[in-house]
C-alpha cells in the first residue's frame, strides 16, 4: 500500500493522514481517503511536524478523470489488450478498456492506500453512462482495477453504428463527467 507519511512529509484531510502516491520539493499527489465527506474539507501539509497552513477544498460525490496521452484516451482493446490508436483502431460493436480515477463510492468499501483486490471486485455505487462522440455507449463493468489502488477502469461496448473515425470519449459518474480523450473506430 501506500505510506502516509515520506521523507518527513505527510497530508490530512479533515485531520486524517493521506495516504500519499507521490512526492517531490514542487508536487504532492495523494489519496483522498474514503471517508472524506462531501462538501468542504481541510487540508493540510506538514513537514517534520511542522503543518502548513490549511486550506478548504471541495469533495464531490464523484470527480471522473479520464487518463489521456496526446489528446488520446489511454484505452485498451479487447480481448487482445492492445492500445487504441490510430493505427490500431477498435471495430464499431467491439469492447474497449478504459482507465480513469475519481470513482467515488465503491461496493465493497475499499480501504485507504491498499490495492482493489479481484474478488469480489469493487464496482461503482453512483449512476454512471459514456459516450462515444454524441452516441450512448453502455458500460459493462465500472469499478476499480485489481492490483491497483484508486485506478478505476470502464469496459465499454463502442455503439455498432458508428462509422471509421476518431470519436472523443467521456465517462460520466454522479451527474459529473470525465473530461474528453479520443479513441479510433475502424
């Protein structure tokens, strides 16, 4: 899992330690913990027992954000696994595998800084849809990836219709929506 504390340097939420990804003198990337309410929270850096001061910052149901290269959504075609990309489009009806963070509550609750474990898997709790360019596509699985923690992941069935061409994905969880990454159709 991931420690709470590195080099001295550690991040509450509300109080609570984070459990922390990543750490350099310019950049801090943390965990919000799963128990962080919506609305505002606290947070707050310390260094050697020396906290900074706090600030408040919103947490949302959900905040999707989708992992994207260049413009391109880093998506995986089935059942080979192969990136998505221009040169190796997805045939329209096929399946993609797409990789995001900002889940929100997950079934079984998961704990802070430790891996999504394969059984059960962790799926989404929060309504959620996608979309191919202007087309609906349905979401088969949204939960988080085995192995990984807070890596969440989409398996998508791309609309039959849709003809050759890039086409932007979004993934909507909560009322809120991912930004945008492209994938290609063949």
């Amino acid at each position: 899992g991931f420690p709470t504390s590195a080099n001295g340097v550690s991040v509450l939420v509300n109080g609570q330690a984070a459990p922390l990804y990543y750490l350099s003198p310019g950049q801090i990337n943390f965990q919000v913990p799963w128990e962080a309410a919506t609305g505002s929270a606290s947070v707050a850096v310390s260094v050697h027992g020396g906290a900074s001061n706090s600030v408040s910052v919103p947490v949302v149901s959900a905040g999707p954000g989708l992992f994207v290269n260049n413009g391109n959504a880093v998506v995986q075609n089935v059942p080979d696994y192969s990136l998505n990309t221009q040169s190796n489009p997805i045939a329209a009806g096929g399946t993609i595998v797409a990789y995001l963070t900002g889940s929100g509550p997950v079934n079984p609750a998961q704990s802070d800084g430790i891996a999504a474990g394969a059984s059960p898997l962790a799926q989404a709790s929060s309504a959620y849809s996608a979309t191919i360019g202007s087309a609906s596509a349905q979401i088969i699985f949204l939960g988080l990836t085995p192995g990984y923690i807070g890596l969440l992941q989409a398996n998508i069935t791309v609309p039959p219709g849709l003809t050759t061409g890039t086409y932007p994905l979004t993934v909507t969880i909560a009322g809120q929506a991912s930004n945008a990454g492209n994938i290609f159709i063949k």
